[in-house]
C-alpha cells in the first residue's frame, strides 16, 4: 500500500527530494503537480509516493530537507 505526501515546491525539487529518499533506501517517485494550471510563481503541490510502511521515515527525511 502506498502513502502519499504532499510536496509544495518547484519541479526539480521535488524531482530531488524523491530522489534523497530513495537514497536513505526508501522508494519514492513523484506523482505530479495536483493543480495542472497554477497560478503563475505559486509553489505546485506534488505528491509523493511512498511504501505506507516507510512514510514516517520519509516524513522525518523530508523535514531535515526542509531545515536547510
């Protein structure tokens, strides 16, 4: 079963934050943007998906990301 984690960013950040997780050995692809037409310089919302047994470990990867 996969979980999906929601991701506001730009195109090739979400690309390399799915790319970091499955680096730390947690299998991740991107879903895509969830609003096809956004409004122009708004962050795109992606999801990203990820085994359910691995979403807490992806939450905590995601968040030392966002710390930086």
């Amino acid at each position: 079963m996969a979980a999906l984690i929601r991701l506001q960013a730009d195109p090739i950040i979400a690309e390399l934050a799915a790319e970091r997780l499955r680096q730390e050995g947690v299998p991740a692809e991107v879903a895509g943007d969830s609003d096809p037409f956004p409004i122009s310089g708004a962050p795109m919302t992606f999801s990203l998906l990820v085994p359910q047994r691995a979403e807490q470990r992806a939450r905590e990867i995601l968040s030392e990301l966002a710390k930086r």
